[in-house]
C-alpha cells in the first residue's frame, strides 16, 4: 500500500511493538506529529518539558523494561538537545532510537534555519547513525536501527529523516520481526578451559557487571555462585543481577565500593569477570587492580577483553547463554568448596560494615527507611554524585532492572526523566528518583512532564544546599577550596513542585521520614519530598583517584590518620 513517509514511521515502530514514544514537536517533524495525532490510541505520547528529557525517559523505559526506548526531536536545538541523553544511553549500553527529522533534502549542506548534521554530531555516541534521503530507504533503515540497537551490546541508533522524506509516499509492506537468538561464537573447549580456572582456583571472586542485566543473566548468575561456591561482588551498573541480600553478596566493588570487596579482590586468586568493562571507578590503579590474581572475562563485546585489564582467559558471548553452559557441566563435576575462604570474607563483612551516623537525619537513613517500606521491589533511579553512591551502598537491590543511574557518563539530571519513563513502562511499579539538589535543578522541569500526565513518581530531593560529592573532593583534596560548590541562594523546592503540579513534602527530622514516604507512596500524583540534611556529610569507603582498591578508606581512618 501506499503510505507517506510519515506514515512508515509508525508502522515501522508498531511492527517493532513500540507502545510509548517520548518526544517534542518542531517544524521538520510536524508531518510526523501529524500521523501521531490521527493515530493517537495506538500509541502513548509523552511530551517531555526538554528534549534531553525525552532522551532520558527513553533511557530509563529501556532500562526498566528491556525494550528499545524510543525518543523523537525536530532539527537543530531539538536535536542537539538529545545528545546528553543518548551519550549516557551509550555509556551505558542502552537500547534507543533516536528519530529526529532534518530540513528539505535541498537545503541540506547550506546552513539552512535550524539545520545541523545530528548525524555527523553523534557518530562517536551511537552503535550507529542514518540519514534517510529517499523515502523508499526509509523502512528498511528503521528496521535496522531497531535491530542495531537490541542485538550484541546494545545500544543508542539515530535515524535522521528530511522533511520531504516524511511526506513523499511510496509502496509500503508490513513485516513480521522475528525473535533473534544471540549468536554463539564460543566452543565447548572455551568452556573447559574457563572451567579448569575454576576448578583450580582456591579463592575465586565473582565480579558482576551491567551485561548481567542486559543479558538477563540473574537465574544463571545465582545457580552459578552456588556451583562455585564464591563471593560476588558488582558494579553500579550491575546492580539487582544479584540479589543484595544475599549471604555471598559482598556489595559494591571501586571507589565507594565496601571494603569487603575491595580488599577481598585485592586477595583473590581468580577473579571472575562477567559482563563488567574495568572501569576506571572500580580498579583504581589497574597496575595493582587484583594483582595476586588470574582473570576469567565473559562479555559479549569482543573489544572489552583486554582493553583495561588484561585477563588470562576470555570468552566471547552472551552471558546467560555461556553462564547457562558452564553451569550445566559444573553441575556434573564434583562439588567445590571454598568453606574457607568464604569465612575470611565473612569475617571482613562484619569487620568493615557500611555506617553511618546515626543522631542525625542523613541519606543512607533515608534510603534504608526507603528500602524497608517498599521491601526492595521498587524501581529506583538517581542522578549523580554522593545520593548516587548512598543509593547503591544502602537500598539492597533485589531484582535486575530495578537501579536506573548513569554510570559512564555522569549525567546530573538524568534521573527524574529516567524515573518518567520506567513509570510509563511499569505502570504497576513503585518508581523513586532520588536527587542532589545540584542534580534535581538540572531538569526538575520535568516535574511539570509528571504532573501532565498524572505520572504518580516520588522525587526525594537529597537537599545539602551544595554541590556534595564535589564539596566532599574539595574537602579531602583542594584544601577546603569551596569554588563554586555552595548554592546560597533562596530556592524553595517545595514551592517550584507546587508550581509545576505536583504535592511537596518538607522533611528536616529523622522522625518525619517514614511519614513522609508512606504519604507519598499512598499518593496517587507525583511527589516531591525535599529532604534537608548537613553540607558535609560524606560518602565512605573512598578510594582516591588512581590509587589501589586496597587503599579503601573511610571516616574510621581518616580520624586514626589525624
């Protein structure tokens, strides 16, 4: 049949089953939008208050539900407004499409009115980039952007289409998309082979990454640090692969990771790496990164193994399919204990505990009042800085798919997007972000976005009136140079929630929050609760930058140092 080019776009995303967009109108895409509205049930449309915005609520709808997140922005400043978001979707290995719609095919190349080369722009940012000249390339090059994004390490795809594209018709056939498999280039001897370190380890240690979650690897993951009979540790990014209430689970590993993690893969003799990237926030200085150890790698992308620390052995694969495959021959082999070095590590779990203090209100109260109230089976998102780190060391991740955080980029402001878009994808689902309020200035204006479409998200806004994790660097390493880090000013976020549509809680006590959390949890509408606690409180243990994992320090030290 014959469509416009409008149109195939969205039959295209309904062969994809997409369900929910997030966007923002503007001239180049206004046939697009057209479309939309004449076919305005089959879709939900959200329109966020900024592009970056969309991008994020994007990002966060395919964290949360595993699909390909998708956003869409006009030419120009609406499409250069998603470049934040779809740099931190490709840090962090999300799957996105990005449409975007570019001036007429004969002004490209001539600085035309809101004309720029997004394509050009966000090449080093994308698993890939289109710009769609000819409406009959246009299905199939939607189609491979989808798939693009999904398979292998997935991750963001722009697709750029002219204005004129949008509106030329041409001969359109519906396809059917078929469930792909992941690729298996692995053998049985590659098996073995990471089979023989295990077996000949005597003091393994698990180290979980996000390709964990990607890959839906939990089940596997679980049964596998059964058979091993390890410690398991994760990354930010790998959070809820395993469950953080579980006896072998040591906590967060790098630079406010435990002390049980880092010392315990300071002492290992193997580390098993799944699904992890090395990043420079975890092993510190990689010359003395689990120096005492050899290193099994699993990840699906063939460009990670060997790119920051060099492993003894790798595997290329998914990682439930090679988790699944070495389970099952484990399982025959005879069973490995590793009773011993288990009790060391336990021993150091109740040796080096996570705390806080407690005469006061502070965060990790906060989020472990959080934790209990909602049994952990909340999805939670959060910006960047010292509530990023309290979050993942004191709210006990059960489930994958649960923690939403920019973890490669550092995005401030991403969280309260991402927590819009995991409620438009779980509608049946507690979603919190937690904020700075260096963070939550950044694009609170989506609160206006929550409030539209009655989205009922709790915001916490972690209130120190200074730029925290930064201030905390300054304190330990600048002297006390405060540049810059103190807001002073006359902001009441209260107020700013009301004014953007949403209830406002004002939480100064320890003894109000609980309160404050079964009131919003209870409310059917968005809810802000600001939470103001001290300017200098810390985020411990700490790792300084390029220093060894073993280097771990926290309040403890510092007091003995002085």
């Amino acid at each position: 049949m014959q469509l416009t080019g409008a149109q195939i776009v969205l039959e295209c995303l309904k062969e994809q089953k997409v369900d929910t967009v997030f966007g923002y109108p503007g001239g180049t895409i206004l046939n697009i939008y057209d479309e939309l509205y004449k076919q305005h049930d089959d879709f939900l449309h959200i329109r966020t208050s900024h592009e970056q915005g969309a991008a994020h609520a994007a990002d966060g709808y395919a964290r949360s539900t595993g699909k390909v997140g998708v956003c869409m922005a006009t030419s120009g400043p609406g499409s250069t407004n998603l470049v934040t978001g779809i740099a931190t979707a490709y840090m962090d290995s999300v799957p996105m499409v990005a449409i975007t719609c570019n001036v007429n095919l004969p002004l490209l190349g001539k600085d035309s009115f809101q004309e720029v080369d997004i394509a050009g722009i966000t090449m080093p940012i994308t698993k890939h980039g289109y710009i769609v000249k000819d409406v009959k390339d246009l299905a199939p090059t939607i189609r491979k952007a989808f798939k693009i994004a999904r398979t292998g390490r997935p991750g963001p795809v722009l697709v750029d289409i002219t204005k004129d594209v949008t509106a030329k018709t041409c001969d359109y056939r519906k396809e059917t998309i078929a469930d792909e498999k992941p690729e298996k280039k692995y053998t049985s001897d590659d098996i073995n082979a990471a089979i023989k370190m295990i077996k000949a380890s005597k003091k393994p240690f698990i180290y979980v990454g996000g390709g964990a979650v990607i890959s839906g690897a939990s089940a596997e993951l679980k049964k596998f640090a059964e058979l091993v009979d390890s410690p398991v540790c994760d990354t930010l990014m790998g959070k809820g692969a395993f469950d953080g209430t579980d006896k072998k689970y040591t906590g967060m590993i790098g630079m406010h990771g435990t002390k049980t993690s880092n010392f315990g893969v300071s002492e290992c003799d193997l580390l098993i790496t799944l699904g992890a990237r090395f990043s420079d926030r975890v092993t510190g200085n990689t010359k003395t990164f689990a120096s005492k150890a050899k290193i099994l790698q699993i990840d699906i992308d063939a460009a990670e193994i060997n790119k920051n620390v060099r492993a003894n052995f790798s595997i290329v694969g998914d990682l439930k399919m090679v988790l699944a495959d070495i389970n099952k021959k484990l399982e025959k082999a005879d069973k490995l204990d590793h009773s011993e070095w288990l009790k060391k590590i336990y021993e150091n779990k109740k040796k080096y505990p996570l705390s806080y203090e407690t005469d006061k209100l502070t965060c990790p109260y906060i989020i472990e009042e959080l934790d209990k109230l909602t049994d952990g089976k909340a999805i939670i998102s959060t910006d960047v800085g010292q509530h990023q780190m309290w979050a993942a060391q004191y709210y006990k991740f059960r489930y994958p798919r649960t923690f939403l955080t920019s973890g490669g980029l550092g995005t401030m402001g991403y969280g309260l997007g991402a927590c819009i878009g995991a409620k438009a994808g779980n509608k049946d689902k507690l979603c919190v972000n937690i904020a700075g309020d260096g963070c939550f200035r950044m694009n609170m204006n989506e609160l206006a976005t929550a409030s539209k479409y009655n989205l009922p998200i709790i915001e916490i806004v972690i209130n120190n009136n200074v730029l925290g994790m930064v201030r905390q660097w300054q304190t330990l390493f600048y002297e006390q140079h405060y540049s810059e880090t103190i807001f002073e000013d006359k902001v009441d976020y209260c107020k700013v929630a009301e004014g953007l549509g949403c209830m406002a809680i004002k939480v100064t006590k320890k003894s109000e929050v609980s309160a404050a959390l079964k009131k919003a949890i209870k409310a059917n509408c968005p809810v802000v609760i600001d939470c103001h606690i001290e300017e200098d409180d810390k985020v411990f243990p700490m790792v300084p930058a390029g220093a060894s994992i073993s280097e771990a320090f926290d309040a403890g030290d510092l007091k003995n140092k002085k």
